[in-house]
C-alpha cells in the first residue's frame, strides 16, 4: 500500500508541478532519485504520465487522467476556451460536437462532447480513445506534428480498421499535406462504420497541436457537397479555441 500511496502521490505532484524532473521530484519527496524513476516509468507504462514533447526529461499528466476525471479540465484554459465555441458549433450544425486530446503519438482521447438535438446522433463516451491515424480528429493532430513524429507512426504500422483507412504511409502524408491546405481533416466510415466526421486542430502559441474539436454524424446525415462549408465552420472553432485561450 506504501507503494499504492507513493505512486498517487507523485502523480498529483506531476499535475501541479508539470512539467517537472526526476531531480525536482526528488528533492519534493526526500525520496531516492531510482525510487522516483521508477515510478515515474511505472505509471507512464500505465498511462498515467508522458515524457514532454519538448523536453523528454521533463514529465507531465497524461490524457489518460483527464479521461477519467474530465472535470478536471473546468479549471483549465483550455476546457475554459473551449466549452462555448463549442456550444455555438452545436447550434449552427445540430451535430454531435467533441473535444479530444492527443495521448502522445499513442491515440486521441474524449475529453469534453456536446451533444445534437437529433435522436439519432453518434455517441463518444468521456474517456473513448481512437487511432490518429484512421480518424479526422487524429489526423488534424498529424497534420501539425513535426515530420518525425508522423514517420514514426508511420514505422510503428498503420493498421486498418475499413477498406477506406489510410493504411499506406504515401496515401497518409498525401491526407495530411491536403488537410493542411484546407484547414480541416475528414473521415467518412475510416473507423467506425456508419460515423463521419470533420476536425480541425487547437494550436498552442508556437502551432503546436494541443487538442481537436470534431463534428461527428451518421453517415447518412454526411453531405459531401455541405462539407467545405462545416469544415470552415470547425476551422474557425478550433482557431476561436485557440484564441481564447491564449487571451486574445
């Protein structure tokens, strides 16, 4: 139990401190610095915790906590940014709107969803997660990653979820060179059969993908003629997000 109490510990010191070094931790707790390391290493195996994509001595939470306790989001810039443009999407569509994060290069996670009028609509429990690669909030991350770190998805495997997934690395960078162009990322059943979807990225200052917000639909309800107009409409969100935010 001492461990149990240890490892908690550390993480809620993480989350306020982040993002923070062995050596700070160390000094924090008293603690041996291979004590420390080893727990850090134990609950990023989990989950719980990632390297900084900045700085890999550095640690911080990872998307996996705000999975579980998305409430903790209300006391962040980015939840408190996010929450009324995505309202406001909601009521110009009438489609399912949600906001996920990237858990490292590992997959997207829900974090915040408002939900449409329609009694029909698709449905993304808090906490869901979904490749990058096979899905419009995914890919909008992709698209504004450094060329690396798309390689190295790239290399990991691209598996295939439907005949329309972009399984070949050619057919992937092509995506991501044309959602980059239009400002918005789509899927069409290249996850879950029967959803579409469209997405665009939440930058931080330095266009840095910090989160997606995505309009998600029944395929049914999916116009292909509509959709560079809703792809306008969740490019703007994401970059009134991003504004906000940052206090502009």
């Amino acid at each position: 139990m001492k461990s149990v109490t240890r490892s908690l510990r550390i993480l809620e010191a993480v989350a306020q401190h982040q993002p923070v070094t062995v050596g700070e931790l160390t000094k924090l707790f008293g603690l041996p610095k291979s004590t420390v390391q080893r727990t850090l290493v134990t609950l990023n195996e989990a989950g719980w915790l990632r390297a900084n994509r900045k700085d890999t001595t550095r640690w911080e939470i990872g998307a996996r906590v705000l999975a579980v306790r998305p409430a903790a989001l209300q006391g962040s810039s980015l939840f408190a940014a996010a929450r009324e443009p995505m309202l406001r999407l909601r009521d110009a569509v009438n489609e399912t709107i949600h906001l996920s994060v990237p858990d490292a290069l590992q997959c997207m996670v829900v974090v915040d969803r408002v939900d449409c009028e329609h009694p029909v609509r698709t449905f993304h429990t808090i906490g869901d997660t979904s490749p990058l690669h096979a899905t419009a909030v995914g890919r909008a991350i992709l698209a504004h990653l450094p060329r690396r770190d798309v390689e190295d998805l790239v290399a990991a495997g691209l598996e295939r979820f439907s005949d329309t997934t972009p399984g070949d690395p050619d057919e992937l960078r092509a995506e991501l060179d044309r959602i980059r162009a239009d400002g918005y990322a789509v899927n069409r059943n290249q996850f879950r059969p029967g959803v579409c979807a469209l997405a665009a990225a939440v930058l931080d200052e330095d266009g840095t993908p910090l989160a997606a917000v995505g309009i998600s639909m029944p395929e049914a309800r999916y116009d292909e003629e509509q959709a560079p107009q809703w792809g306008g409409l969740v490019a703007d969100t994401a970059t009134e997000i991003s504004q906000r935010r940052l206090g502009a």
